[in-house]
C-alpha cells in the first residue's frame, strides 16, 4: 500500500463536500414540499442513502488519517500536528476545505431546523380541535347559562 498524502485525505474531503452540496439541494427540495404539505419520502430516502455514502467516505478518510499520522510520527490528525510536517501549501488547502464542509453543514442544518419546525407546526395544528359552529353554540350556551 503506498503512503497515504494530505492530498489523499482532501480528495476525500471534496468527494465528501460535493455529496454535501447535493444533500443540501436535496434539503431545500425537502422544505419546498413540506410546505406545499406534499409527501417528501422518495427526498429522505435518497438523503438517507447519500448519508450512508458519506459516511463510507468518512471512514476511509479515517484510516488514512491514522495511517498518515503513524507514517508521520503524529499523535492526531489536526492542523496544527499536519502542519508541523511540513507542506503549509496541503495544509492551507485542507484548512479551506474543512471551513467550506463546516459551512455545508451548518446550511443544511439550518434547512433541517426550517422542516423540522414547519413539520412541527403542521402537526400542533392538525391536534388542535376544530371549531365547529355547533361547538360554538353549545360553548356559547354554557357561558350565557351558569348553574348554580
């Protein structure tokens, strides 16, 4: 197996990165339903599916962070311990890239929080009991008629 580079380790993170840019397009599709109160489920399938790609994608990068810090006489894997090794180049790219997925993330959770309250009012008011004209009388009838 060849030694595993810090382009390695960013390739992995913009494969990452570019399935988060679908996830987030696919959030948006996802509240643009949700709000026409149409079904979402063939959305969260697919989100569901992609999440398990990224997180494969995720494991990889894993290991080939513990083999790059093994191979580089590092405890952890951070920017500060990969920069002491040298290539401040790789290690500005990987700053960036990492800044770029945290930004993804926090888009997409900000999405997420929009469904996820609409969902929420969606269901409080389906909950709540109508008023019907003839619950109205008869609320009506109490209030004008207190017994003693």
């Amino acid at each position: 197996m060849k030694g595993i580079s810090i382009a390695d380790i960013i390739n992995n993170y913009r494969e990452q990165m570019s399935l988060y840019y679908y996830m987030l397009e696919l959030a948006r599709q996802q509240l643009e339903l949700v709000e026409k109160k149409l079904p979402a489920d063939n959305i969260l399938a697919e989100r569901h599916h992609l999440m398990d790609e990224i997180n494969s994608l995720n494991y990889q990068n894993q290991v080939w962070q513990d083999s790059f810090c093994q191979s580089a006489g590092i405890t952890t894997f951070n920017l500060s311990s990969v920069r002491s090794t040298g290539n401040i180049d790789e290690v500005e790219e990987l700053s960036q890239v990492l800044k770029e997925i945290a930004q993804l993330l926090q888009q997409i959770e900000t999405v997420d929080k929009s469904i996820q309250d609409l969902l929420s009012q969606q269901l409080s008011s389906r909950q709540r009991p109508r008023t019907t004209r003839q619950r109205a009388q008869q609320a009506y009838q109490k209030g004008s008629n207190p017994q003693n």
